[in-house]
C-alpha cells in the first residue's frame, strides 16, 4: 500500500463520519447499489451495468455518464459533504435530470460491503484510477490526517466517458444477492426508460434490464388506482381488471405539491408475499428513487382491505433543495416531524378512503360473480330467489368470497347462506349482507359454531309461524268478520305470500287510497277519494300492492270484484301521476273464502281471467292461503327436527323439570 504521506488523490474524512456515514450506514447490496445508480443518473448516464461475480469476488459497477477528471475527483467525489444541489445546482449538466444526491455521503457506501473499493474515470481522453483502502482510511481518520488513496492502472478505465467501481475484499455475511433485480427494482422510478437502464449481468455474458415489471408488484394486482397522472404500462391490462384515476393533490395544496403513482390491491393478501419479503407496502420515492420505505406503516388502521395494498407513490416536494433536507442519513427513510410528511399521510389517508370506497363495491360484484362460475349450485340458489333477495345474496356472497378464507371459504359461505334463509324470513337480509365486513378470522369461528344455533333459531320461527298460520285458520272456520281477519292478516302478511316484503312505513290499513301520498292534488272523484282498502302497502320491489277481503262464507261476483278494485286502482294511479311515478307497478288482491259465482264453466272461467287481467287482479282463497303455509313450512320442520341437535337438548332438560 502506498504511503499516506502526499499523492494526486486525497479523501479528507472525520473517523467518526467514516464510521456513521460509511461502513456501518448500509447494511445490504440494494442499499448500497442505490447509492451507485444514483450516482450515475446525477452523472447523466444512459446505463449503468452491474456485474457480481459468482463467487463474491468483487462487484463491478460501470456507467456511461460524464465521467470524472482528477479535479473533479478531488473536490466533489473524494470530498465527504459536498453539496452536490449547492454547489453544481439542482439539477444534472447535459440532461437537466434532477438529481438525486445531495448530502455527499453515498460515495462512502461501497465501504459498508467492501474492504477494497477501485475507482476508474475517464472523460474526454483523461484515465484516473485509484484504490482506497479501509484500514488505511481508518489509520489516516484516527490520526486526523488526510488520507491518499493510492494510483492504479488505468487498464479498467471505461473506453468512453464514464465511471467504474469495483469492489472488493467483500463482507460476504452481509451479500445477499437473492432477488436483488426485484428488490432494486423497488428502488426507482426512474428504471426502464429510453435515457435510462440498469443492466444486471450474468455469467456466460447474459444480460439483464431491470423493469417496472421485475417490481413484482404490478402483475399482483387486481385493481389500480393511478394517482396524478401516472400512466400504467401497457402489459398491466392483461393483469388488472378495474382502475379509477385519482387525483394527486389535496385541496388546499399549492401548485408546488403534487403526488404522482399508483395504489393498487392484490386479489388475496397472499398474493403480497414474494421472494423478497412481503410487498405489502406503500413505498414514497422523491426524485425518482426510495425516500421512505413504507408509508402505509403510519395511516393502516387494521382495517380489512388494507391487508390487500401495495404502491409506488413519487412525491418530489419531499426533497426539494431549497427546503431543509428531511431525509436520514442513508435516504432510505424520513424524519419523523416534518411539516411536509404530515402533508403526505394527509393525503394517503384521504386517498385510502376513497380507495376503500371502490375496493368493496368491486369485490362484492367480482368475487359474487367468480363463486357462482366455479359452484353452479351456489347460482341455482340465487336464480331462486326474489330480485330484491337476490340482490342482498349476492353482496352477501361477494363479501364473504373477499374474505381471506382459504381453505374455509366454502364453509362460511354455507353457514351464510343458512343464515341468509334464516333473514328472508324475518325479513332482515339487507342488514345481514350489510354486516359481511368483518374478516375471516373473526366470522369463520363464528358461523362454523353456527349449525345447531342456527336449526334452534330456524325452528322457533317456523314454529310460531304454524301457530299464526292454525289460529288464523280458525278465525275462518268461525266465519270471523272481514274487520278481524283484516287485522290479523295485516299483521302477518307473509300467509299472502312467503316470499314478498313491504317497505317499512308503506302499510295502510282501512284507510284512503291516498293518505300513503299525503295531501296532494290529485282529481280523485268523490267515490274514490271515499274508497278505503283493507290493505295497502308497498313491497321493497316498488310494486303496490292493494288488498281487498270478504267473509269467508260471503259469495262474490266477478263483476262485483272488479267495479270495486277498478276504483282502488284509478284512484291509486291518479295519485301516482301527481307524484310522477306513474310507471310504478300494482296489483289488486281479492282475498275470499267461498268460489266466485261465476267459477264452473269453461266460457265463465275465460270470462273472470279477462275481467281480474284487466285491473291487474287476481283472487287468493283463505284455504289455499292455509294449505300453501303449512306445506312450507311443516315439511322444513319434518326435515329438520332429525338433526336438530340444541332442541334435543333443551327437550332433556325440559323432561329432567318434571
């Protein structure tokens, strides 16, 4: 090793500066290369070409940048501190980039994986090269003395103007090369430009470009969203199903803020984990390359979709030269206080929500759609049922699917779908597929437990359904006045019909046609404003539904019927034209218990079809009500009472009572 004492080249390097900005500042290949292929973008390169030999001999690190004369060796690379923004301006000489250093630290990088580090210059027919050494810089450091670092040949210079490091004598332990492209793809922004490659090369002369695709990132995703103009490459179409741009300001943020990239959710939070680590990270880039590492760490709230979220956000305002610099030493990471990085998890938090907002909506109708392709029965299931509870299954279904189930997703679902049966009943299903929004952890042990609870509560319902079903049979048998049965059928009108609903606040009974509208101007004749229904209400489906019902041993004409549910009718939709909702559609229920007069011939059966069609009627007798209720609902209660496992038990300890 050459003496210390004079040389062309001289570093001027506190010991404790070499220590804590140097050899114990990076810890990883990544960490360090970053520094290199800034270094190289600052110098206005078009590539930068990074050779690792097999054996960890030596990493070999070459750009085509402007190089550097011994001038420019000595006062701004072997120069510790120079402010490279302050002193050559904030952006590069010929490509007017902006650069990407600043505090003059990165060239001590090498020293944190090497012992050796060799450096070639050449530009505009000037060769430098020397080697420094750290045991050497240590010596000279501990002494307060400049350090020298000694000439070399020149025989490994670049051939053009550019720059090569090579280092050696390498802290293998700490030499990972692993995954290295995807993990120093996750370092720039600025990689896989036409200006701009970074070249990963092999053994047997193979080369490597490292893309925005060797993230890792993009090809996971589901849904993006761009952020302030970012534009997705191509190739992602054939990966993402649906995107929504946002925007990359806040309001109230001047022109000088702005946020450009992109967020965007995996189809399961599997999908995150990679070679490299598990990518479920928002990374902030300024200038192009890494400036903190994860922001998602400071506005994840637990909340389920976040679980789902990987991006790449550059927010240049971050590392603006005129303002203090906020970045850590190693300008992996952020100090934690600033102003402008409160500004950024303002704004990430205002985007997640927004995020969030699509995430459910998409899922629900994506994953709904992917469960019934791959269980056909799933979609006979729904085929079967109403629009309105096909509507709440199939968000309930959605939800449940986007859940990170695993191997448990079929059994949720199953318990779902009992549970749902269960809510049509009571007429709750809304509320059920509205509270799908825990996660599995939480919902699978809750509805795998489910089975006998569920038969148990099931049970109880039909149960007390049979008896409204028998007393309301007997009030019939005792020829009850159509006042009671009104009563009672109002407040049970699933015996018209299992599977209608009403809408909540819809229900008239005995009342005007027109008091559900209120006060309006609608020209009803004396005869209509005076005609009161036994039932009106509306079904969730918008249709009217008006209810008409007779003694069960009163005899009724067809002609009768009519005239009657032709008054209810135009008075109900001349109320509906004053309120513009005309198009909404009805229907007129006759409720009897004895068979229309006219019921018998072939030519009068024709007859009574025409005249009901007319109005939109139709007749329902008290026994078909009866006989259609306990065929439904006796037949679960045959089928179910086998297996109902709680009841069996409650059955016991009712016996062990007496």
């Amino acid at each position: 090793m050459q003496d210390n004492a004079s040389g062309p080249y001289k570093l001027t390097v506190d010991l404790n500066v070499l220590e804590h900005l140097g050899i114990n500042l990076y810890s990883n290949v990544p960490a360090v290369l970053t520094e290199m292929v800034a270094n190289a973008w600052d110098a206005d390169a078009e590539r930068v070409e990074i050779d690792i030999e097999e054996n960890l001999q030596f990493i070999d690190i070459l750009d085509n940048g402007i190089g550097m004369d011994l001038d420019a060796i000595n006062k701004k690379f072997l120069w510790v501190g120079f402010q490279k923004r302050k002193e050559d301006g904030d952006v590069s000489l010929l490509k007017k980039r902006p650069v990407m250093g600043r505090k003059g630290v990165g060239k001590l990088a090498p020293f944190s994986i090497a012992n050796v580090v060799e450096v070639y210059s050449y530009i505009n027919g000037e060769k430098n090269a020397f080697r420094m050494e750290v045991k050497g810089i240590r010596e000279a450091a501990a002494g307060y003395r400049a350090y020298y670092p000694e000439p070399i040949s020149t025989e490994l210079c670049p051939e053009k103007n550019g720059t090569r490091l090579v280092l050696r004598e390498l802290h293998k332990d700490r030499i990972r090369t692993a995954n290295l492209i995807q993990r120093l793809a996750r370092r720039f922004s600025v990689i896989g430009q036409e200006d701009f490659k970074i070249i990963i090369k092999h053994k047997n002369g193979l080369e490597k470009e490292v893309t925005l695709k060797d993230r890792g990132d993009l090809e996971k995703l589901q849904y993006i969203w761009p952020i302030g103009g970012w534009e997705p490459p191509a190739w992602l179409e054939d990966y993402v199903i649906r995107t929504h741009e946002l925007p990359g300001t806040l309001d109230g943020w001047d022109s000088g803020l702005s946020v450009k990239g992109w967020i965007g959710t995996a189809n399961k939070p599997k999908d995150l984990d990679s070679a490299a680590g598990n990518i479920n990270v928002i990374v902030v880039l300024a200038r192009g390359r890494l400036f903190q590492e994860n922001v998602l760490n400071e506005v994840n709230d637990g909340r389920h979709y976040t679980k789902y979220l990987v991006g790449h956000l550059d927010i240049n305002f971050l590392d603006d030269s005129d303002l203090r610099d906020i970045a850590t030493s190693d300008r992996q990471r952020i100090q934690e206080g600033d102003p402008r990085y409160s500004q950024v998890v303002s704004f990430v938090k205002s985007t997640l929500a927004k995020i969030e907002s699509d995430w459910s909506t998409w899922r629900a109708i994506d994953r709904a759609d992917e469960v019934q392709t791959f269980n056909p029965v799933v979609r006979e299931w729904l085929d079967g049922l109403s629009v309105d509870h096909r509507k709440h299954a199939q968000k309930m279904i959605g939800s449940i699917s986007s859940l990170d189930a695993e191997d448990g997703e079929n059994i949720v679902l199953k318990h779902a779908i009992l549970g749902f049966e269960r809510a049509k009943m009571i007429g709750s299903t809304k509320e059920l597929s509205e509270a799908m929004s825990v996660d599995a952890q939480t919902l699978l042990p809750l509805l795998a437990n489910l089975d006998s609870i569920e038969a148990s509560l099931y049970r109880d319902i039909v149960s007390n359904r049979l008896s409204v079903i028998k007393a309301f049979q007997a009030k019939i048998t005792n020829n009850e006045l159509e006042k009671v049965l009104q009563d009672y059928l109002f407040d049970h009108l699933w015996l018209l019909d299992p599977s209608w609903e009403r809408a909540t606040g819809s229900e008239i009974i005995e009342k005007p046609v027109n008091d559900e509208f209120g006060k309006i101007s609608a020209k009803l004749t004396n005869s209509e404003r005076k005609g009161r229904v036994d039932i009106k209400y509306r079904k969730t489906s918008g249709r009217h539904v008006i209810i008409e019902l007779k003694r069960a041993d009163r005899a009724m004409g067809v002609l009768e019927l009519v005239q009657q549910g032709v008054k209810y009718r135009d008075a109900l939709l001349k109320c509906l034209d004053d309120r513009k909702r005309s198009d909404e559609p009805y229907e007129v229920v006759f409720v009897l218990g004895k068979p229309l007069k006219e019921e018998g011939a072939l030519q009068s059966q024709q007859l009574i079809d025409q005249m009901l069609k007319s109005i939109n009627g139709r007749v329902i007798k008290y026994k078909e009500l009866v006989d259609s209720a306990l065929n439904g609902y006796a037949a679960y209660i045959q089928a179910r009472g086998s297996v109902d496992k709680i009841q069996r038990v409650i059955d016991a300890l009712d016996a062990g009572k007496q």
